[in-house]
C-alpha cells in the first residue's frame, strides 16, 4: 500500500509481493478464463499488460520513490 515516506525499498517488495500474487494466480485460472484491462485477454495476455504497466508507468513510480529512473538494456549470454 501507497504511503507517505514509503522507501524505494518498501515500494519494490510491494511490487515484487503483488507480481507474485499475479503470477500464483495466473498460473492457476483454466484456460478459457478471461481478465479485463481495457480489454478482455487470456493469462498470458493479461500478464503482458501488466509488464507494459509497469514500463509504461516506471517513471511515474520511480519519481513517487525519489530514485532514478534508467532504462538499461541488457541481452543475455546468447546474445538475446
């Protein structure tokens, strides 16, 4: 929960509870079951809306923290 004088710590085991919380969730609706963000989607369609909220509105959370915000891109060891 939100709060004033929240730590960027704070803030990321938040997220970090509530991705969890999605991912059991996730990992556990049928099929056929639907969520709805503007649109109605799947599992892993409403799991990708929740990574593009997240990079969509990173500065706005990192502002709220008082830390910086920077993109980095990284590739893995295959080059990905």
């Amino acid at each position: 929960m939100w709060r004033a004088g929240l730590t960027p710590e704070e803030g990321l085991a938040a997220h970090d509870a509530a991705a969890s919380l999605l991912a059991a969730v996730l990992r556990g609706v049928p099929p056929e079951a639907r969520g709805y963000h503007g649109q109605l989607t799947d599992a892993e369609g409403f799991a990708a809306m929740y990574c593009d909220e997240v990079l969509v509105h990173g500065y706005d959370i990192t502002l709220g923290l008082g830390v910086l915000y920077c993109l980095q891109a990284t590739t893995d060891k295959e080059g990905g």
